[in-house]
C-alpha cells in the first residue's frame, strides 16, 4: 500500500511540475500552431538561472519569475528569428536550442566555478520556505508538501493564463494562431502578436524548469534534453481526450495530460526496464499520444476484421447511403450527409454546382478516399471502395484540384513532369527517368491546349501561369487510362480568359477520351454548357438532377430559381 502512495505521489509531482511546461507548449503549439523546439533550450535555461542565483543567495521564489522573464527574452529572440528573418518555425527552435547549449554552460560555470552541475541540495527552495511554511507539518511528508507546493503554483499559472486568454489581447493571440490574415485585417501586426506568444509559451517552459530543479536540488544543461516530446505528448494526450468535455478550459486538459503521461511513464517504468531504456520508452508514449491525436488508433482498431459491404451496381459509380459527420460529440458537430447517394453512369459528364457548404467537395473526397465516410457504401466500377486508401483509388480515378500548384510539381520541368505522370500504375525503378521516344507523344498532347507548352518542356512547371500550369495538370491526370475524372472547382483561381480557355480543353479532352467526369463549379454558364447532366446540393443532399434534353434547354435563370426556391446564396 505505502509503494502504490508513493507512485501515486510520484505521478502528482511530476505531473503538476511539467505542467507547466505543457501550458507552455499548448500555447505555442496549439494556439499558435508553432512547433517550437526552442524549449529544450529554455526549460534548462530556467532550471540553471535558479540553480546558480539559489547558491548566490537569492530567494527561490524570486528565481520562479526572474526565470520566467529569462525565458521569455528567449522567446522573443526564437520569433524574432521567425517575423523578421523569415526563418521557419522548426529551424528557429534549432537554432535557438544549439544558441542555449551554450549560454547555459556559461551561467552553470560562470556560477560554480567552472562546473557543470549547480548543486544546492542544502540551500532553501520554494519547497522548504516562503509558501511552504505555511503548510503545516500534519500535511505530511516531503513528497505530500512537495505536491501541494506543486498544485498551488499549477493552479495560479494556470488560472493567470485563463484570465489573460480572456483579455482582448489574448482573443487577439488565439485569432493570430487560427488566421493571421484576420489578425492584419484589424489593423494588427501578427508577427508581433506571435512573438509574445512564443515569449510566454517559453517563459513556462523556463518558469517549468526552475521548479524541478528546486525539487531536484541540482541544475544541468542536460535537462532539457526530450522536453519537447514530453511537452507535446501532455498536450496531444489532454486535448484528444478530453475535447469533448464542454465545459473544461484547454488548460485543464494539458494539465491532465501531463499527469496521464507521467502515469503511463511510471507503469512502464514499474516494468523494470533498464533505465538505458527510459528514452526509448518515452518516445513510445509520445508516439501514441500522436496516435491518439490523430484518431488513426480509432480507425484501425475499427477496420480490424471489417470488410466492405458487398454491393452490386451497373454505373460507373455509386455512392449508397453515405453519412458522414463531422467533429462528432462537439459544440461544432455537423452532420453533412445522412444517407446521401448518386448514381454515375458510365460516360457521364456531371456538373455539381450548390453554395459554399452544401458538400460537393467533401462528396469528391469521399470518393477519392480523403474522406472516410461514417456509413455507406462507394461503389466504383462493380467494386465497393471504402476501405481501399486514396492512393489505391487513384490509380484509375484522375483528379484536378482548384490550386493549379498541386496538380504539378513546381521544381520539375514540363517534360519530367509528364515523365512521372507517364509510369502511372507502372513500376518506379532506376531505368532513366525520361524515356526519349515518348517526348513526341508528350508534345502531341500539349499541342491540343493550343498554349505552345509542347516548345517550352524544358522549362519548370513552377515558371508557368496559373492557367497553363492547370492545363498541364489536366494532361497529367487524363495521360493514362482512367475510369473517373475528378475537377474540384479547376477553373475557380483563373482569370476568366484562362478560365475560358481551360473549360474548352477539359471538354475537349472528355470527349475524346471518352472519360466519366465529376465537375464541381461555382459559375453558372459552365455549369449549363458543358456536361451532360447537372446535379445541385444543398445540405448534404441533392435538390437538382436533371439530364438529356433537359439539361439541353437549361439556362443560367433556371439555375438562379432554384438557388431561391431553397434559400441559399449563389455564387457567381
């Protein structure tokens, strides 16, 4: 019973401590969404600045906040690095982290003269005056003072950061992490938001480290070493579990997590593993926190032993009963489909039109595998597809995106690009790369956009406008053979002469290769001329399916009458 007390009270301590670097991590990373490495450098920054100025003679509660503006400062410089040098998040962490490994040696040897350990196991910590002594000797022991010691800091820091994320400034903070293009539409600069934030997330992580080395009685630059893993782990672990919890403040949740992931390091450690093995096991835990993170253990354990419902269909394509919903169990729950289903026959060339959030992309996603849909089956081509993943499903499915950027390879040429597209469903070996005798097949093709791109092969695909860019990304998706052509809003980012141009290829383009198409549009006059059937959605569901001479006679007023009859605002 006394061994069970004392791991419990081993989790309590930790965890409370390292909360404080959670908090740290939770706003850099996830109201800021920075992944800051720097804090492997700030936490021992905390923890050697208390060390050397304990010995020094300062009072170790004043360490807790000089601490906390150390590492702040540290902040500062690590966005700094990021707003005006233009550094990205993961190298600005490098860089800031490599920069302490050496100022933190300097104040260990500056403070123990030429020592590398700041050792103070006899001076007094915040553990044994101050507020300690106001906590009466019948509280307990050591480890029992050391707890609720850890608890009220825990608690002020955290009841400091709710009140401050109250604050305008602060709901200017978390609005910078979601959008910093909003942030500029106020009139604000981000950069300058995001650099406190990285200030403050830092300061905890410094404030985090003075307090364990307090508790320790000893500082060294080694500290910090894994603290971005276990920082991360306690705010992944606490959000995932957690989030739908309604009432409970995102604070609370990485305080949580920090004591479950000090819980989860204790069963492992109560294994009796070799503590060369400590790291590894860590990793571990981090590893599935992530997991968790992103619900991939949810969905593996649900396709375990499931199989696609067998469904027999005639078209080329079937979507059977689809629902789907999105951040279930949350204040943001949308339920988009509920047993939503279309049929596409084989030559098919449908327009899907319908305003913003009616689910025409999240219904080509479900069929290219980027959604998983909750129920339902998608048929295609005889064969039930829902647990085939979204590279599989590519294979005979072609597929043009609204940005024209990620149709193409941007640091390729035209003619490498079309290379790559040409192995489609073939082997990738180390034969060369460009096979000589299919560049005149390649020229051929790129003379039918009438764009002159069959004399320019040689130039990157990233040198090209948004409208040849996007022709060359129709090449590539219809140069081999498929079943299905997927265009999510293709023309949308051209300006309406390439817009132009581009819809006469695609057509083109269809209509020789004979190919079953799906073209989400949000203009009018492309979704009545081309195409053999139209189909509009509007909550999940379709409102509109007309074809053959009916859509012949469509005109763009019929369209506009429909968009009224169901409330709902047209695009152009």
């Amino acid at each position: 019973m006394t061994l069970v007390i004392n791991i419990l009270l081993d989790i309590l301590n930790e965890g409370f401590m390292y909360a404080l670097l959670a908090m740290g991590m939770y706003i850099t990373y996830s109201i800021l969404d920075f992944p800051d490495l720097s804090v492997d450098g700030t936490f021992p920054l905390g923890a050697v600045l208390s060390g050397v100025l304990i010995l020094q003679g300062v009072d170790p509660w004043l360490c807790l906040l000089i601490s906390f503006a150390a590492g702040m400062a540290a902040g500062v410089l690590t966005g700094l690095m990021h707003v005006k040098l233009r550094i990205t998040p993961l190298l600005c962490g490098i860089i800031m982290y490599t920069a302490m490994l050496s100022v933190n040696l300097v104040i260990l040897k500056a403070g123990t003269d030429g020592g590398a350990v700041a050792s103070f196991f006899t001076k007094d910590t915040i553990f044994n005056s101050g507020l300690a002594g106001f906590i009466p000797k019948s509280v307990g022991g050591f480890y029992i003072r050391t707890a609720v010691i850890s608890f009220i800091i825990v608690v002020v820091c955290k009841l400091l950061l709710d009140l401050y994320l109250k604050t305008k400034h602060g709901l200017l903070l978390r609005g910078t992490g979601a959008n910093d293009k909003y942030t500029v539409m106020l009139g604000k600069d981000p950069g300058t938001i995001k650099i406190f934030g990285l200030a403050l997330g830092n300061g905890f992580a410094a404030i985090a480290g003075s307090v364990i080395a307090q508790n320790k009685g000893s500082a060294d630059q080694q500290m910090g070493v894994g603290m971005v893993v276990l920082g991360l782990a306690s705010v992944i672990i606490g959000l995932s579990l957690f989030k739908r919890v309604k009432f409970m403040k995102g604070t609370t949740m990485v305080i949580l997590g920090s004591l479950i992931y000090k819980a989860a390091y204790q069963i492992v450690l109560s294994l009796g593993l070799p503590t060369d093995y400590n790291n590894l096991m860590k990793a571990l835990i981090f590893l599935i926190a992530l997991v968790l993170g992103g619900g991939e253990l949810k969905k593996l354990i649900s396709s375990i032993g499931r199989k696609p419902e067998p469904v027999q269909s005639a078209n080329r394509l079937s979507l059977s009963k689809i629902t789907k919903i999105f951040n279930r169990g949350t204040v943001d729950e949308n339920k988009l489909f509920d047993e939503f289903s279309l049929d596409v026959k084989d030559g098919d060339f449908i327009s899907v039109v319908g305003s913003n959030g009616s689910g025409k992309t999240t219904m080509l996603n479900v069929v290219c595998g980027g959604v998983e849909p909750d129920s339902g089956a998608v048929v295609f081509n005889g064969q039930n597809i829902a647990m085939m993943k979204e590279f599989q499903r590519a294979r005979r499915i072609g597929r043009v995106l609204q940005d024209p950027k990620m149709g193409t390879c941007g640091s390729l040429t035209i003619l490498e690009n079309l290379a790559l597209a040409d192995n489609k469903n073939h082997s990738f070996g180390l034969t060369p790369a460009v096979n000589p005798a299919r560049e005149q097949y390649y020229k051929k093709l790129l003379e039918s956009c009438g764009m002159g791109l069959e004399n320019r092969m040689g130039v990157l695909a990233g040198s090209l406008s948004g409208g040849q860019r996007q022709a060359l990304a129709l090449i590539i998706a219809t140069m081999s053979d498929i079943d299905l052509l997927i265009l999510d809003e293709h023309t949308a980012a051209l300006d309406p002469k390439s817009s132009e141009t581009l819809m006469k290829i695609t057509d083109k383009v269809v209509k020789e290769k004979h190919i079953t198409t799906l073209m989400v549009t949000h203009n009018l006059r492309f979704a009545v001329e081309y195409g053999s059937r139209l189909v509009m959605m509007h909550g999940g569901r379709a409102v509109m399916d007309i074809d053959g001479d009916e859509k012949q006679k469509l005109v763009v007023d019929d369209i506009l009458g429909k968009f009224n009859e169901i409330s709902i605002e047209c695009g152009n």
